[in-house]
C-alpha cells in the first residue's frame, strides 16, 4: 500500500519485535530505574494510534513521540503481555468478573526465571477493577498489581520499588470485574472502546 499509514484497523501489520512504549489517557512519561532499558532493535518503529472519529471534526493529527535513549543498560527489559482475550462478558450486569490463570512453564515466551519490574493493567470503559497476582508451588500468592476502583481516564503504568522474581512452576493469575448495565448486546475482546479489555503488561527481563 503506497499510502501513508495503514488501511486495516488493529495490529502493525508488518513483523515487529513487541511492543516497545504505550501511552493511554491519565498516563505521563514514563522513566525507567537506573540502568535499565528497552533495546528497540533494527527496522521500522510502527505507532499505533486509536482516534476519536466523531469529535476530530477534521483536524490534523499533532501527536508527538518522545523517547530517552542511553548507549547501554546493563539490564534489559521487555513488555510482556498477560492477557484474558476470551472476555464474553453479558450485558444489563452490574458486576461481571473474569479470571484467567497462565502456568508460566507453559509459556513459550518463558525459558528461565525472571524479574518483573513494573506493571501496566488496561481495560476499557466498563471496567471496574482489576488485579493480578502471583501463585506459587507452595500455594503462597504476591501481589502484582491491584486496582479496586479502574478509571479509563486514569490508566498510569507502575515501577515496582524492588522487582519480583518470578520462576516456572508460578501461575500468574488476573482477575477483571465489569459493569455491563449500559449495554444490550455481549461485550468480547476487542481494541475498540465500546469493546473490553482484562489485560497487565508486564515489564520484565526475558
């Protein structure tokens, strides 16, 4: 396609490494600890950009990107999603609550122990909490993250103080609640607004 952008909706439409940066309402820069980064590798660098068709009233685009860069870190880091894309959440409910549990040894993106050290939890506009946590062999349970009250206009992405090893026989658990009264039809997974999310970016060493 000789034109600028792409003609399709969702996805870079092109082979990418992973997402390397990701911006949403509420949400500022986002600086990582000392020492620690995200190598972008070669090739294009494709933005994903999600408008607002019925208020643009036909203006230009003037978003801006920003990155920090350092010739080196001595420790480098990923985003790794964790993710319920199975969501069929049914309508007129005023709480609706998912869960969706990864064995880490099942993960083919998983090789090795690994740090986790910072969490980015999305959902959309019918979302009203979120929380993920780790299970481990022995049945003993840390937090990732929680949200007991999820603002679409709020969504921030956080640095953990000190990271959390996770190891191959943990099970990452996420857990969503919704409230679906304001619609008549199922919700599913799906990038738009009016669709939902349950989904935590995890920033890790892998």
């Amino acid at each position: 396609d000789p034109a600028p952008g792409y003609a399709c909706f969702g996805g870079a439409g092109i082979g990418v490494r992973g997402v390397l940066a990701a911006w949403a309402p509420g949400a500022g820069a986002v600086l990582l600890p000392e020492g620690v980064g995200i190598d972008p590798g070669r090739g294009p660098l494709v933005i994903q950009i999600h408008y607002n068709t019925l208020t643009s009233d036909g203006r230009a685009d003037r978003t801006r990107v920003r990155l920090a860069s350092a010739a080196s870190a001595s420790t480098s880091v990923r985003i790794l999603p964790l993710a319920d894309a199975s969501l069929s959440l049914p309508p007129r409910q005023p709480l609706v609550s998912t869960s969706h549990e990864v064995g880490v040894a099942s993960s083919p993106l998983v090789t090795r122990p690994f740090q986790v050290f910072g969490v980015y939890p999305h959902m959309h506009t019918l979302g009203r909490a979120l929380h993920a946590e780790v299970r481990h062999a022995d049945g003993s349970t840390e937090c990732l993250l929680d949200v007991p009250r999820w603002d679409f206009d709020w969504q921030l992405f956080y640095l953990r103080e000190r990271p959390l090893t996770i190891r191959e026989d943990d099970t990452l658990v996420l857990r969503c609640d919704y409230d679906t009264t304001s619609r008549d039809e199922t919700v599913r997974w799906g990038e738009g607004t009016a669709d939902e999310m349950c989904l935590v970016g995890l920033l890790v060493d892998l």
